[in-house]
C-alpha cells in the first residue's frame, strides 16, 4: 500500500504539495515513485518560471518513461532542489523528503487539492 | 488477463505486475536498476514463460523449418539452438525465434508471446507438403531464465552442468515433458541478457519447484528475482532486438543487423523478396552525450535533416547514460558519427555505435 502522510494536500495527477503561508512546496507521491520504476533524470525549472495550476511544472525520467509533473498552484518558482541533479534516487527512495520545486503562490490564489484519504481513494487503494 | 504458472511466486515476492501483451507479468521485484546490476555483476532470474512453445514433429521437420527460415537448419546437430527470424512475403520479419534440435525429426520454435499465435498460423499455412506436425505447447511449458556471470556457480550447486554457448541439454525431471516425451526437462545455454546465462524449459508442474531452489541458491550471493524492466535494460544495452518493437514486419535481417542469421543456401519463404529489398536503413545503437533518454519514435537528425528514428531507448545503468536502440540511413551509420535525437522538443547530442553498445 502507497504511504500517503496526513499534514500534505494532493492531486489527481500524483503530486503532494505542502501550503505554509504563500509558499508550497511540491513532490511526488509514493504511488507515482513506484508506478515511474527508478527515476534516472529530473528537469527543473528555473527560479522566475510563472506557471499556472495545472500546467507543466517538471519533467520526470525513469528507465522505464518521461512524466509530466504539474503546477498544484498559480505561482512563481521560487527555487528548485537542486540535490535531485545528482541523485534523482532519491525520489525514489523517499519522495515526501525530497521535495521538488518551493513555488511563490500568486496573489489571491487559493490552492485547492485532496485530502489524503480522498487520494487513497483516487487511487483506488 | 492470462498468468504464468509461476504468477502467484511473483505477486508474494512483492513484484510489482504489468500487463505485458495480455500477460499479467512482473516488471520488477524491488528496482529495474538493482536487478539490472545483479545480472551484470552476479546472477538473477526472470520467468519468461509466456513466450511460445511450438513442436515440429515428423520426417520433413527439418526440411519444413529449412523451408520457413533464412537460417540453415539440416547442418544443425542434435543439442544445438540457433537464432533466427520468420519472414514474410515481404522479406520483412514476422519474429524472430530459437528453434532447438530435440532429435534428428523433433524440432522445438520459441517465439515471442505476443507473435506465438501469428508465427503458428504462419507455419500452419505453409505446412501442407511437408510431413510433420506442429504442436503448440506454450499453455503446458514454463520457462525460466539464469543469467548473470555466476550461473555456473549456482548450476553447479543444483548438480546441473552448465552446456556450451547455444547448446543444450536435459536433466532428470519428476513429470512428463511434452517436448521431450519422457521425464527430462531442458537445460539450454541461451538468453536475452548477453550475459553467461541458461534457460530451464521445463513442463509447468516443475516450474514452482526450481523457481524456488534458484531462488534459495540466488540468496546466497545477494540476489533474486528480476522483472521484465531489467530484462528490457540488459537487451537494449546489448543491442538485441525486440520484436515487435524494434521490428514489426518493416524490416529485414540484413537492416535489422542479424544478416549472421542467413546461413540458409537454399530457397525459403522471403528470399527474393528480402534480396531486393536493398533497406538504405541500418540497426545501430546510440549513446546520449547529454542528459536526455530517448524513446521509442525519438527522430535522429544529422546536420538538422532527419536520418532515423529510434525504436527503442533507455537509461543505460551501466554506462550511466541514456541509450537508444533504432535505424538510421546507412551514410550516417558510421560507428563514432556524431547526431542529434530529439527528445520532447530539444536536440539532444548522441553518437552513434554498434548495436552492442556494452562490451
């Protein structure tokens, strides 16, 4: 069964993100750790990237595929971690300690997500 | 879904399943790049069961296969295997296949699970002259691969001799074997890893119990199971085709880089078809210099004009760099030759090499 710890929001498209004031910070769920098989490469954006929820935040590259990770938020990438440039494993290993992108929430932006237990079910676990 | 015999091993092992052509298989146990390394560094197994089993029995087999394939069959001794492919009308290949010398009129075709039912129609429809039978066999077989530099280590431990490359033998089973006709399974000295290795083709009634005394044998050095994701690795790295992926009747053995396989002198279904083909294409490998993986439909250019297209492509976990596997216009298919890939949108340097991109 995939770990999905209480305290994160989550999304449809597999991301969990963390909303402290107007900042979230944004990773990938267990469930898409292992559905991706070993994660090789993580294309990161750069600090200024505007992006709206939804849209594509990052690319991920396993042995297996390339997946898209989206934007939880309206918002600024504020910074990227920079540790998954050299050890991409770590998203494997464990994927709510390594974060992905912190994002500046944009103005009057409300981000909305699931619940854990509405993700479990999401996922049909 | 259709299961192998050995389904229920792999889901209490925590094999994560995939469908793969219809087959509900393990993709991996723990982690494609762990098991990967095993085979390279040590020994694992892979349950490759759903791929087909078909007899060829009768005075004419020999003469039947000789007939179907571009590879010279009647030289083969008993205890031999050989590599080769079916071609169609076409001269492009329908699949490619390990036909094995049971006895001198009792020939064993292995082809790829998603192709098993259009190779047997294939032959069926060409039998008609040819005194012999065929027997489809894949729902009683199970087949289970070791491979990895210490297979001769472990084989020794289950008192199994280890046969000569591409040759095979048997070894005292406890039930029947339809291949076989008595009570002795296969030992054969062949794979998909490009590593010392050998495949068990045992009835399904011995499947559980040698899968768990390779298991037992495998723990000792630190290994175990391997799911169809490392296999996948170990071939492309090596350079070995995957039919159906790498060629889907578009492409003849001399572009698809096994012309080795066309030691048939005589006539055979495809022959002049294949020969006036004259493919400008060729099978090569590529290695990215960036940080990039190609895939399957990746587009090569050379000079900003398209010269291929990638068939397959990966992450390479021994050389640490993405690789792909595909054809690319022969003027451009010198091995060294610098291209471009383009991988989601960007231009991605790479070079070109033999299809065997790991020693």
């Amino acid at each position: 069964m995939s770990l999905i710890p209480d305290g994160l929001m989550y999304t449809k498209t597999h991301e969990w993100f963390k909303v402290s004031g107007t900042e979230v910070i944004v990773g990938i769920t267990d469930y898409a750790q292992h559905q991706l098989t070993d994660i090789v490469y993580v294309d990161l954006p750069k600090a200024g990237t505007v992006k709206k929820a939804g849209e594509v935040l990052l690319t991920v590259e396993s042995v297996k595929s390339a997946e898209d990770v989206y934007s939880p938020v309206d918002g600024t990438v504020k910074e990227s971690n920079p540790a998954l440039a050299d050890k991409p494993e770590q998203l494997n290993q464990d994927p709510y300690a390594s974060w992905m992108v912190k994002i500046r929430v944009s103005e009057g932006y409300k981000p909305k997500g699931m619940t854990p237990a509405e993700y479990r079910k999401h996922i049909g676990e | 879904m259709m299961r192998t015999t050995l389904y229920e091993e792999h889901v209490s092992a925590g094999a994560k399943m995939v469908d793969f052509h219809g087959w509900e298989m393990p993709i991996e146990y723990s982690s494609i790049m762990k098991e990967h390394m095993n085979v390279r560094t040590k020994a694992g197994i892979f349950d490759v069961s759903h791929m087909g089993d078909i007899l060829v029995e009768g005075p004419d087999a020999v003469a039947f296969l000789e007939h179907m394939l571009p590879t010279s069959i009647s030289t083969m001794n008993m205890g031999e295997a050989a590599y080769s492919a079916f071609l169609d009308d076409n001269g492009c290949m329908i699949d490619d296949v390990i036909v094995y010398i049971i006895e001198g009129q009792k020939l064993l075709v292995v082809p790829n699970a998603a192709t098993k039912d259009t190779v047997m129609n294939w032959m069926v429809k060409h039998r008609e002259n040819f005194r012999c039978t065929l027997k489809d066999l894949s729902d009683q077989i199970s087949c289970i691969a070791l491979q990895g530099p210490e297979t001769p280590e472990v084989l020794r431990k289950m008192n199994i001799g280890l046969p000569d490359s591409f040759k095979f033998s048997f070894f005292r089973i406890n039930s029947t074997n339809n291949i076989t006709g008595d009570s002795r399974g296969i030992i054969s000295a062949t794979g998909y890893t490009g590593e010392r290795g050998v495949e068990f083709i045992i009835p399904n009634t011995e499947a559980v119990g040698i899968w768990r005394q390779l298991i037992k044998e495998l723990a000792v050095i630190g290994s175990g199971p391997c799911g169809l994701g490392a296999r996948d690795t170990l071939r492309m790295e090596k350079g070995f085709l995957l039919s159906g992926q790498d060629f889907n009747r578009d492409r003849d053995p001399v572009e698809a880089s096994i012309s080795f396989i066309m030691t048939n002198q005589g006539d055979f279904i495809g022959k002049g078809a294949m020969e006036r083909r004259k493919s400008d294409n060729i099978f090569r490998g590529f290695i990215l210099e960036e940080r990039g993986i190609p895939r399957t439909g990746s587009r090569i250019f050379s000079d900003g004009s398209q010269v291929g297209e990638v068939t397959s492509g990966t992450f390479s976990p021994v050389l640490g760099k993405g690789i792909a596997l595909g054809y690319i216009s022969r003027n451009h298919s010198s091995k060294g030759k610098k291209v471009d890939i383009e991988i989601r949108g960007k231009m991605m340097k790479a070079v070109v090499s033999r299809p065997k991109m790991v020693p």
